[in-house]
C-alpha cells in the first residue's frame, strides 16, 4: 500500500514546482491601423476657407440653410454661382476702387467726400483708431464647393482680374444674390435626395 501525504505538510523545496504561465504572453498584440484619409482628402479639396466675408450675410446663409435643411455651403455655393452668372451676363456690375490703405483695389470704397462731411469731431482722449485688418479677422468655412467654382472665384479676385481681396469678391457676390431671394427673383427649390437635399435653381438671374 502506498504510503498517504499529509496535505497539510509544508514542502521547503519549492524549486521543482512549475511556474504559472504568464498571461501577457499569450496576449495578441494589436497591429497598428492605417487611417484611412480617402474621404478627407475628397472632402477637403471641396472646402474653402474665406477671409473677410461680412459675418451677416454669412449669418443669413446658415439661416437659410436651417430653413430649408440643406447645408451652408450648398447654400452658399448656389448663392455665389447665381451671382457668377449674372455677372458673366451683364447684370450684375463689379466695380472695384483704388484702396488707400492697401496697394490692391477694393469693391466697397470708403472715407469718400460726401461721408468724411458727416463725420463729427471726436476728442483726442476718446478717439479710437480703427484697424485696418479687423475685419480680416473673421473666417468663413464651407463645403461642398466644387473645384471649378473655387477657382473662377480665385481667379476674378486675383491681379489678372478684378484685383481684390477674395473675401470683398464673396461678399459682394452674396449681397447680390441675397437681395434677389428677398425681392422674390430667386427662389430656392430644394430636391429630396437619399442624405439630405440638394438646390436646384428657379427663376430668372
């Protein structure tokens, strides 16, 4: 008969007994993910960042875009596409004015005769300078532009055409088509799709 251990025996020799396995060692290590930037980098190029559009009219675009529930730069597109071809057929006039402040010319001309008149005189002490760069502080992001409306608007503000800062350009090119929305001229007619709706234009530019 085999002799019975005792189970409460302490064994001092502990060197023959195995070590547990570790647990990290049978752990799969993740490998590093390639994000993929295919849609970033189709969406960015359809993004366009303008300097100096007057905060208002871009305030009237984001409204109007919640009215209808389309996004801002589809609105904004439709806008600045409607007045680009009023202006290719004659019914929409940029005139651009020399810019004391800058060498570039600019489409909104300032301190001229008629408004320095009007003006009152302000003490020393409480006189204000303006900046002249304040108003480029403010930046306007759209998207869903395509590239051939970025450019053409690049390209009439550049030095070859109208030679003035393309925030003027935009600005103007809003104004213009906001006053045919109000006046009834241009109407938006937006198109159910499968992730929002689109803007179909109707009505004579």
């Amino acid at each position: 008969m085999s002799k019975r251990q005792d189970p409460f025996r302490q064994i001092d020799d502990e060197t023959n007994i195995p070590a547990p396995p570790d647990i990290y060692d049978n752990l799969r290590m993740a490998e590093p993910r390639r994000r993929n930037r295919h849609w970033e980098k189709e969406h960015n190029s359809r993004k366009v960042v303008y300097r100096g559009v007057d905060p208002k009219l871009a305030l009237r675009v984001k409204k109007i875009a919640g009215e209808f529930e389309v996004r801002e730069g589809e609105v904004a597109r439709f806008l600045l596409e409607y007045a680009l071809r009023a202006y290719g057929e004659g019914d929409l006039d940029l005139i651009p004015y020399p810019n004391p402040n800058r060498m570039r010319m600019t489409l909104f001309p300032r301190d001229e005769p008629s408004q320095r008149a009007n003006l009152s005189f302000t003490p020393r002490k409480t006189r204000r300078k303006k900046s002249i760069g304040a108003s480029w502080r403010v930046i306007t992001t759209w998207r869903n532009f395509s590239p051939e409306l970025k450019e053409e608007i690049s390209d009439l503000a550049s030095e070859a055409g109208l030679d003035v800062p393309v925030g003027e350009l935009v600005t103007a090119l809003l104004r213009y088509s906001l006053t045919a929305y109000e006046l009834g001229v241009l109407a938006f007619d937006p198109v159910e799709i499968v992730s929002g709706y689109q803007l179909e234009a109707r009505g004579k530019s």
